[in-house]
C-alpha cells in the first residue's frame, strides 16, 4: 500500500504540473502546447485511476476519472482554437460518453459542428445543453449566433434578445469593471452588471448585415459598456463611426485596440485614417477662420 501511495503521489504532481501548464498555454494562446500538455494530464490521470481501480478503490478511482473527463474537454477546446474541427467533435463526443448530462460539453458539440457548417445539429446540440442548464445566456448567445450564419437575422435577433433577458446565475457571467471606455459615460465608478458584450456584439452584427447602422452602433455602445475591452466591438464601432463621419469617437476606438493589440494593422489604418480626416477639417477651420 505503501509502494502504491507514493506511485499515486508521483503522478499526481505530474497530472497537476501538465494540466497548470496546458492551462497557461490556452490562456497565451499557444494551442499546440495546450494540447500536448493537456493530453499529459489526460493520461496521467487515467493511469491513476486505472491504479485505484485495480486495488478495489472505486470511489477515488471515479473521482480521478472526473478529472480525466474536465482534461479532454480543455484538449477538445485546444483543437476547435486550432481550426482542427473533426479532432475536436471526436474529443467532445469521448467527453460526452463519459459524462452525458454534461450542459458545457453539449454547448462545445454546438460550437464545433457550427464551425463544420452543420447547422441544425448544432442547434439541436446547443438545444439539449439548454434543457440541462436553462437560462444560459451563453449558450442562448451561441444559438442565436448559429441563426445569423444560417442568414435568419430576425430569428438571431430574437434568440439573443431571449439570451439578454436571462439573469446569470454564475459569477462567470458577471463584469466587475471600471467603464474606462464609452462612447458617452463618464462615471467612473466601477459597475458590476452582466457580462454579456458578446451578446451586444453579435445583435450589431445582425443590424450591420441589415444595414441599420444607428442600431447597430448602439448595439457596438452596449457591448463596450459591458467589456471596454471587446476586440471585435471597438473594430466595429470603429468602421461604422467613420462611416458616418464620428472620427473623433472613431479615434478613440481605434487606440484602444491598438493598446490591446499592438501592431494590429487594421487599427492601425483606422487610427490613421481618423487622424487625417482630424487634421483635414482642423485645416479648413482655420482656413474658414482667415
């Protein structure tokens, strides 16, 4: 029993060493890293498991097993962020043999069959997570998101309208920030409100592809009211505000971009097109002014 607890505690140093490193690898973006020390852990934890399984410890064997299901499913992400869609369908759906009542491994199953354009499997995946988990203002997101691409932008405007009226339930779902960016507030007192920019976000989609601006403008505020920092919406926000000549406000879309993506090129054009159209209309005004 002895030789065996010291077998145990070796692999599980190991488990927990590949598994942080699998975590800080996602996190920076380096998938191929991820998923090589991810599928460590996976492993690692299976041996264990098997281990207490031979020597009659079922509980703890189970437990171990718990482990090795939350791994594959981080490995399973690793592959969707890899574009590597069929790997990643075949580690979700392990992962769901292994726990089918699990509401996040149905939400993955969506997301991957929606990046293989299967649509309708997608919603009836994103569906059965619902019926696990309603009130899921994520997975009511993703659905809606799935709509839009299958070009229903009324029925995606109603799923996410569905999604935004759902309270959250999970801390996660949460945003506890100061509003360092706004198109209009100036309160700097820090909001705690739902983090739902992603929701914002795909509505100015929808209204961008029906070519209804002010809504989709608003719907850009929205969700940089919720996440200063949502990427996508400060581009978007961005083109629509020049778009109708707001370069100032444009400008200031751009730069913040810019401090969350150094060197990006597109904010960098879009900074420098603001500046020009500034200095442009500073020029006539003082010429007016002569």
């Amino acid at each position: 029993m002895a030789k065996m607890a010291k077998t145990l505690k070796t692999l599980e140093k190991s488990a927990e060493e590949s598994s942080g490193k699998g975590r800080v690898f996602f996190e920076m973006g380096k998938y191929e890293e991820a998923l090589q020390a991810y599928g460590e852990a996976a492993e690692t934890w299976k041996e264990m498991a098997d281990l207490l399984f031979e020597n009659g410890k079922e509980e703890s064997a189970n437990n171990l097993l718990g482990k090795v299901f939350k791994t594959e499913s981080c490995r399973g992400m690793a592959f969707f962020k890899l574009g590597n869609y069929e790997e990643a369908l075949e580690v979700v759906d392990k992962a769901l043999d292994l726990n089918p009542e699990s509401p996040t491994e149905w939400s993955n199953r969506g997301f991957v069959l929606s990046a293989l354009g299967r649509n309708e499997e997608a919603l009836e995946a994103f569906d059965k997570a619902l019926s696990l988990d309603p009130g899921s203002p994520k997975t009511m997101t993703s659905k809606g998101v799935v709509y839009f691409r299958m070009g229903l932008p009324e029925k995606a405007l109603e799923t996410f309208d569905e999604a935004l009226a759902m309270e959250p339930k999970k801390a996660s779902d949460w945003a506890c920030k100061l509003p360092r960016f706004s198109f209009f507030s100036r309160n700097k007192a820090p909001l705690m409100r739902p983090d739902n920019a992603e929701t914002w976000y795909w509505k100015g989609q929808v209204f961008t592809e029906l070519e209804d601006k002010e809504k989709a403008l608003d719907a850009y505020k929205h969700a940089l009211e919720s996440d200063p920092d949502h990427l996508n919406s400060l581009f978007r926000g961005g083109e629509l505000l020049c778009e109708i000549g707001e370069y100032k406000e444009a400008f200031k879309c751009y730069v913040r971009a810019l401090k969350l993506s150094p060197g990006n090129e597109a904010a960098k054009e879009g900074k420098e097109l603001c500046e020009e159209k500034i200095n442009a209309k500073l020029e006539d005004e003082n010429k007016g002014e002569k």
